[in-house]
C-alpha cells in the first residue's frame, strides 16, 4: 500500500500558541447501552464483539449493554454554547475541572461542539457509533483525531468497517450512503475536475485515505464528467478507446444524462460506446500492462495519466 | 429587524452541489432552483462552472434575466480560457479558483506559486477590464499552511482583490481552525466567504464559527448536497445562525425547510450506491491501486 503522502491535514496554525490542543482525549462509547432496548438478545450476543472492536477502534471506555448511558456527574445543556463564546465557557468548565459534558446532535451540532470540547483542553467526551441516542458521532470525532494528527488511525484490521456492519446488524438501520466517515458512497467521484486529481493524487479531494476506515473507491459517469473520467471507465470496462471516440462518447454520455436525469449505469455507458464507435471488448489481459496499453488502436491509443494516485 | 451583523448567502447547489455524483438535474429544475433562491433573497447563485454542455451553456445565458435579488456567479479554474467562457455568459460575478495549498498548485495544476500568481493576475485583468466584479476561492486553503496563506494574502493584496472565499476542500477544519483561518483573512480587510464540507460532520458548525469569526459570506447548498458527503446545508446553516444574536439573515430556516422539502425529490440520490455497487466497472479501488502501483514499480 502506498504511503500517505500529505502533510499534516486541518493543522493551519499552532494552535498550541493559543493553549488551544488535543491531546489524546478519552473516547467514551455508549453504543450497547443505547442500543439494547431494540435488540436484547442480538446486543448480549455480540457485545464482546463490539466491545473488542472499539477498543480497536481508540475508544478508552466501552460501556456495555447494563451500563447507564449518562453518569451521576454528567454535564448536560451547554449545546446553546455554541451560540455565544463557547470557549470562553468550556475553558472555565475545563479549568474548574469539570470532565463529564455531554453534548447532544438535536441541532446537527454534537461532532462540532464536541471537537471544540477537546481542543478547549476537555479530556474526554461521551460518543456513540453513528450518533445513536443523539450523541456525537464516534467515529467522526475518532477521524478528527486522526486527520488533525492527534491520535493517527492505522489499524489495518479495519474496525471502523466492522463497527459499521455491526452497528446496522444490532440497529436493523442501514446507515445512509453519504454519512460522513461511514457512508458507503463518501468516496464516490464522477466530476471532471474530481476524477483528474484522483488520477493524479488521490489525496488531492480525500480527507483520509478510504483503506482506513475499510472504504472503496467509485467511478461514476454523468453529466459532470470530463474526458479523463471517460477514459477511465474506459479503462476499468477494457473499452480501447481513440481521441475520437472518447470524444463522441464524452458528448454523447452528458446529454444522456440530461435526458434522464441521472448518471449513467455501466451498461447504459457501453451502449453509448458502441455507438460513439467503440469496438467490442477485448478479452481480459492476464497482466496488467496488457490492460493499460496495449489496446488495438495502434498509435491512436491513449493513454491514463499516471500519476501518484493513491495517498 | 435583527440587530447582529448581516451574512449574506452564497447557495452552490447548481455547482459544488450539482457535481456530486449521480445528480443532473434538467434545466428546467436549475431555472426553478434559480428563481426559488431569488424569491428568497439568497444574495448569490453559483450556477455556472466549467465543463457545461453546449445545450447548457445556451440556457445558463437566460440565468442571470430570471434573477431580481440575487448575483449569479461564474465558476472557473485558473484558467483565462474559463475566465474568456464564462464572460460569454454574462454573469455578475466572474469567480477564479487558485489552489492555496502546495500539494494541488504541484500536483492537481503543475504550477509554482510564481506561475500561478501570473495567471491569476491575467485572469483577474481580464475580468475587471470588462466590467466584472470578481472573487478569488483559495481551494485547499485549510490545508495550506500559514506560510503559504501568508503569501496568498499579500499576493492578494497586491492585486487589489476584494472578496476571498475560504475554501474547506476535503472538510478537515474544526471549529477552532477554523476561526483562525477566517480570522487571518478577514482581520486583513477582506470581504471574506467560508465554504464547508462535512467530511467530518462538522460543515454547518464551521458555517457558523466562520460567521461569527468575520466571514460575512457563507456558501450553503440545498440539503446539503455536495462532492463527498456535502457541504453546509441551506436550511441547517440558517438554523443556527438565526439563533445567534451577532449574526443577523435574510432568509428563515423555515423558508429554507419548505425549499427543501419542495426540491427533495430532484435532488435525491437513492439507489445510486446500489446501481454503482452493481457495475463491475465502478469500483476502481483496486484499479487505482494497482496501476499506482505499477507507476512506482516503473519509477
């Protein structure tokens, strides 16, 4: 795998200069708890499981299914801080030591206030996975950690993916395609300008790499689509191509996606390339040079960029 | 009348929004968008950007007539060829994108900091010799450094720029990040515009930290949607910022909401993971790796 290549991600200033630092906060995890009045028997059997994963995953405390969600101590209703000098005020709670604030996500807000919690110099702050219960979402505060180069994420064994399916497995709800972090099409990319810095770095239009959250990569075409994408898709179909078919079909692939609305599916964009001229399918290479290049176009072939493409 | 101080809005959702995967909305839904955000008072539509169609470049000139209140802007890359299409248009502001951070000036353009400064300098002449207003976006700015941001904001200076977005590209910022980022920029005499993405879940709350940090532009798109997971939702943003005395809005989450609910349908993107997740051709994880792999291999 390739390695990460950007420097360090959402560091502007030193925010140490202003006392403003995270260090290492303690994660707390109330997923089981929250989760059991909808699927006892399901949560006893895999809470070890869940548990283990988290643990994986940074979290520092797991609470299982008979923990109370919120402790004697906890902290509640400073959401409204949010509206006025909010770190003026979670400086003076850090400061008086309080540690047990609990933020909720009725006004979308739980992840953001949250992080402005920890970089307040909060020690630990209450999450669930996926934000269950109306708490701020553990895996977007465990990728902040990440990205912000706080608590970096390498785990190869993919918990975040597994927490997922686990999570969706004991909620019975499937997490929607486009939530950060987690979302199954977060890393889908169809525009011109997004498919080009993909070719030529990945890291270009991607907050992390998607390998460590368990993510996968998607091409679609549509009517943002530029001629690299074509070529792409192209590419990944074994489509041999040549300037003038790509072309026709770059053309031809917009206005279908106007007509309908849509993008397009792999099927309906073959179809638009044999009619743009394409040839049919060469069969599948056995190696991957083959794949790339040598398609029968002769001196009329073109080629991908090849650029760094992964982080 | 509210006392705080006033953002005006800048709705992307024909551009930054439109371009998120599986969505192409017909013109006829663009024009309604267009007029909807008008009747509200949005003070700014983005509806233009590079790569448009022939068919849609002949209706995006009919845009700006449709608008009484608001300004529609014109996206472009740093290019004066962008700058050159996007004047045939006619729109009110001609808006140039300049990659702040070193990583998409070298890699994503193959430019110095000294080339693309020229260029931005000949676009920007372009524009103003024929009557534009213009804005410049510093895309990646979050990820840019202080040293580079230092140099951009002298750059722009010097260039007599007068509206600069602050552009969170991959929604790496936090609350803290970014205040100081608007702060830096709107502390030195800029008319300063702060663009959100959610990779984090954190775009409106950053939406609402640039506000109340000095942006008096904030960039919103209806639901949200945008490349990736989106960017700071229309009626979410309003939501919050409504419940902040300093800051002061022209439209109600309210307004926002039925917005919303009337244009939910057009811009739903149900079924479109399950349809890409079908196509063999799509997963170009292994394809991507693969052939980067190769490319070091070669190197």
């Amino acid at each position: 795998m390739a390695e990460y290549t950007l420097p360090k991600q959402g560091i502007f200033f030193d925010t140490k200069d202003e006392g403003i630092n995270i260090e290492a906060p303690l994660l707390i995890d109330a997923t089981l708890p929250l989760l059991y009045p909808r699927n006892p028997g399901k949560v006893d059997e895999l809470a070890p499981r869940w548990i283990e994963l988290m643990k994986s995953a940074g979290a520092a405390t797991v609470k299982t299914q008979t923990d109370p969600v919120y402790g004697p101590g906890d902290l509640t209703g400073l959401d409204e801080a949010l509206f006025s000098d909010y770190k003026s005020i979670f400086k003076g709670l850090v400061d008086g030591d309080y540690t047990q604030v609990v933020f909720k996500n009725d006004m979308g807000t739980a992840t953001g206030l949250a992080t402005g919690w920890l970089e307040m110099g909060g020690s630990k702050v209450l999450t669930s996975f996926g934000g269950v219960g109306s708490l701020p979402a553990f895996e977007e505060i465990r990728l902040m950690l990440h990205v912000t180069g706080a608590i970096p994420l390498t785990a190869p064994s993919h918990p975040i993916r597994h927490l997922k399916e686990l999570h969706e497995y004991l909620s019975g709800e499937k997490i929607p395609d486009f939530k950060p972090v987690t979302g199954r099409g977060i890393f889908a990319q169809e525009s011109g300008v997004h498919v080009d810095g993909l070719l030529k770095e990945a890291s270009l239009y991607e907050p992390f790499p998607p390998e460590i959250v368990g993510a996968r990569r998607y091409l679609g075409v549509g009517l943002h689509s530029g001629q690299k994408a074509i070529l792409l898709k192209c590419d990944c179909l074994e489509l041999p191509t040549s300037p003038a078919i790509l072309k026709s079909l770059l053309k031809k692939v917009k206005e279908k996606a106007l007509s309908l609305g849509r993008s397009l599916t792999d099927t309906e964009f073959e179809i638009l390339y044999f009619t743009a001229g394409g040839q049919k399918k060469t069969p599948k290479s056995a190696t991957p040079q083959k794949t790339r290049r040598e398609r029968t176009e002769g001196d009329d072939v073109i080629h991908l960029p090849r650029g760094r493409g992964m982080h | 009348m509210p006392d705080g101080r006033m953002i005006h809005l800048v709705d992307t959702t024909l551009r930054d929004g439109h371009q998120a995967p599986g969505l192409a909305l017909s013109l006829e839904t663009r024009e309604t968008v267009i007029k909807a955000l008008d009747d509200l008072g949005v003070a700014r539509i983005e509806a233009v950007s590079i790569g448009m169609s022939p068919v849609e470049s002949i209706a995006s000139k009919r845009w700006r007539g449709l608008m009484k209140r608001s300004k529609l802007v014109a996206w472009n890359r740093l290019k004066l060829s962008d700058v050159e299409g996007s004047m045939a248009i006619k729109p009110d502001v001609i808006h140039v994108c300049f990659s702040a951070s070193e990583s998409h000036l070298s890699k994503k353009l193959n430019m110095t900091f000294e080339k693309a400064a020229n260029v931005l300098e000949k676009c920007l002449d372009l524009a103003h010799l024929n009557g534009f207003e213009v804005s410049v976006g510093l895309e990646d700015a979050s990820r840019a450094g202080f040293e580079r941001l230092s140099k951009i904001r002298s750059l722009l200076r010097y260039l007599k720029v007068g509206h600069v977005r602050l552009s969170d590209t991959c929604g790496v910022l936090t609350p803290s990040t970014t205040r100081q980022l608007v702060e830096f920029f709107a502390t030195g005499h800029f008319s300063v515009e702060f663009h959100a993405h959610n990779d984090l879940g954190m775009a409106n709350v950053n939406a609402l930290i640039a506000a109340q940090s000095g942006a008096d532009f904030i960039n919103t798109s209806i639901l949200g949607v945008g490349e990736r997971t989106g960017n700071a939702s229309f009626s979410g943003f309003l939501a919050l910022a409504e419940r902040c005395r300093a800051l002061a809005v022209n439209v109600s989450s309210a307004q926002a909401m039925a917005l919303e609910r009337t244009l939910r349908e057009f811009l739903s993107r149900e079924g479109y993971m399950a349809s890409l997740k079908s196509s063999p051709g799509s997963d170009v994880t292994d394809w991507l790796a693969h052939h980067a792999g190769l490319q070091r291999v070669n190197r």
